[in-house]
C-alpha cells in the first residue's frame, strides 16, 4: 500500500485535513531587487514579516505556499522561524524562477541533474538545512515564450514532479503563455492534475483560461490586490465567470506579496487581501461561504498532498 499522503511544511509533514485556508502563491523573503535594482522589490526583514502575517492569521489564514526560488533569495531558515512565530503552515518552493535570473549551473548542468537538486530538496531537504520543499516552483518565463535555458527547467521540474509526486506551480504573467508552458510538461509526460498555472488573473482572458481547465490543470487568481495590474473588480468579476462555467474544483487564489509597497507598514493591502476584502467582493456577486471553502481550504488541500 502506498504511504498515505501528507503535505510537506518547513516544519515538517502535516496530514492535509490539518491544513486549513491557504494563499497558494505568496512570499515572504524574497529578493528581485538582486536583477531589477528597483528598492521595493526586496523583502528581507523577518520582524516585519511576522507582524504582516499575524494580519493573516487573525483574518483566518492558517497557511500559505512561499513560492521563492533560490535565484530569487529563498532563505529555508528563516522561513522556519517565520512559521514557529506565527503558527502559520509554510509550504516552502524549489527550482528556478526565469531567464534573468538564472545562476550559470542552469546552461552547464544536464537537465536531469537540475531535476535531481529539486528531487532532493523535496524527498530530503535543502542541503545544510534538512528543510523539505514541498512544492516545484515557481517555475517561470519571462515574456511571451520559453527561452532555451526555460524550456530545460520546466523539463527539469517535469522530471522532478513525476519523480516526487509533488505539484508544480507556475510564473506565467501578462500573456497567455501559461498554456506554452502546458506544452512543454505534457511532452515530459506530467499528470495535469498536479500543474498550477500562475498569474493567471494578469491576463483576464477567459479563452486563456478555460484552455488551462480543459487540460486539466488549475487556474490560480494570485495577483490579487495588484491593482496596477488589473483592478480587483475585473478579477472578480472574471473569477466569478469561470464559477458560474462549474470550474470550482480547479480554481486558486493569493495575492503574490513580494513588493514593499504591497505590506501593510508601507500602505499596502497586506497577506489578508484575499481573505477580506476579496472575499467580500466575491461574496457581493453571490459566491457563497461553501464555494470560497472549496477554492481556499479544499482545493489547496488535495493539491498540495503527496
Ligand atoms: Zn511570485
């Protein structure tokens, strides 16, 4: 019989019935400052950190996936100090984010070495660390394609997720090249149903995203309170389409917090966003409490079990 399924925290495995409401794409350490030089874009303070997801916790967040990849100053200690401070269930990241950037192993390491860095931070640990990632991403691309390095990483992390088990999560935003990247892992033979396909609200084209629920895989809203992007009233109003098609079970939202801007101490809306706010919203077109139960607790849970 094979082992029962359990998601994978920084602080170890939890049974999935214990994982309750989730951000699927958040982070809370996380440097793109290192390649965009634009200050905003480096969140490094822990202090903070936690006093932003009490927030979360006391609007009923009970867990959230840190999609930061090493490239983009994934720190696996720290996360763990995060998650005994605020009690919150961190399901902590693994791979490469995208071409800008990529350190140099990913043009002179075979892919399936790059796959097998990912295997072992997932089946053993971060190395020095013992900390387990718990889900494959998130995996990106930069423009409208898949480079030639971004092509071998999504065949990598392909490798990695039929290897583990474990969910692949994706960075495909403001064009619809999320199904680009559907191509590539259908190729290497991945089960759908284990494929989240990110940023999906930055490109509110229902086309696009019926195309990623008719392969199977989800559709993850995680852009929101980004209204420099798209303003939440379009995103709900899209979400709330795609609801009425019966498209619940393969639905995801977060919020993607990675800017200073977008924590509470500098005015933003904070890692509550979701759970309020957007809620309220969602609510006021007639989602009812059952529905935002299935896209925020249940449909997390069976993803991020393996
Ligand atoms: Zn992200």
């Amino acid at each position: 019989m094979p082992a029962a399924e359990k998601i994978h925290t920084v602080l170890g495995e939890i049974e999935p019935a214990d994982l309750g409401r989730t951000l699927m794409h958040e982070h809370i350490i996380c440097d793109i400052y290192r390649v965009t030089e634009r200050l905003n874009e480096l969140l490094n303070d822990e202090a903070l950190a936690v006093a932003e997801l009490k927030l979360l916790r006391q609007a009923g967040g009970s867990a959230l996936v840190e999609a930061t990849t090493p490239d983009m100053g994934r720190d696996p200690a720290a996360l763990r100090r995060v998650a005994e401070q605020t009690g919150l269930h961190i399901i902590m990241g693994c791979g490469w984010y995208r071409q800008p950037y990529y350190p140099p192993e990913i043009d002179q390491l075979p892919t399936n070495q790059l796959a097998d860095i990912m295997i072992a931070e997932l089946s053993e640990g971060v190395r020095g660390t013992g900390i387990r990632a718990g889900i494959i991403g998130e995996i990106g691309v930069n423009l409208d394609y898949a480079s030639a390095q971004e092509e071998r990483v999504l065949r990598a992390a392909a490798r990695a997720q039929k290897a583990t088990g474990a969910p692949l999560t994706t960075h495909a935003s403001m064009y619809p090249v999320g199904l680009a990247q559907l191509d590539i892992l259908r190729d290497e033979g991945v089960d759908m149903s284990r494929v989240i396909i990110g940023h999906c609200d930055t490109y509110l084209e229902q086309a696009y995203h019926l195309a990623i629920l008719e392969a199977g895989a989800y559709v993850q809203f995680d852009t929101v309170g980004r209204n420099h992007m798209n303003p939440d009233a379009r995103r709900a109003e899209a979400f709330v389409e795609l609801l009425r098609l019966g498209w619940r079970e393969q639905l995801l939202l977060s919020s993607d917090r990675c800017f200073r801007s977008d924590l509470r101490a500098f005015g933003g809306v904070g890692y509550a966003h979701v759970f309020t706010t957007f809620f309220d919203m969602l609510r006021a077109e007639g989602v009812d409490d059952a529905t935002l139960d299935k896209i925020t607790i249940e449909n997390p849970r069976r993803v991020l079990a393996w």
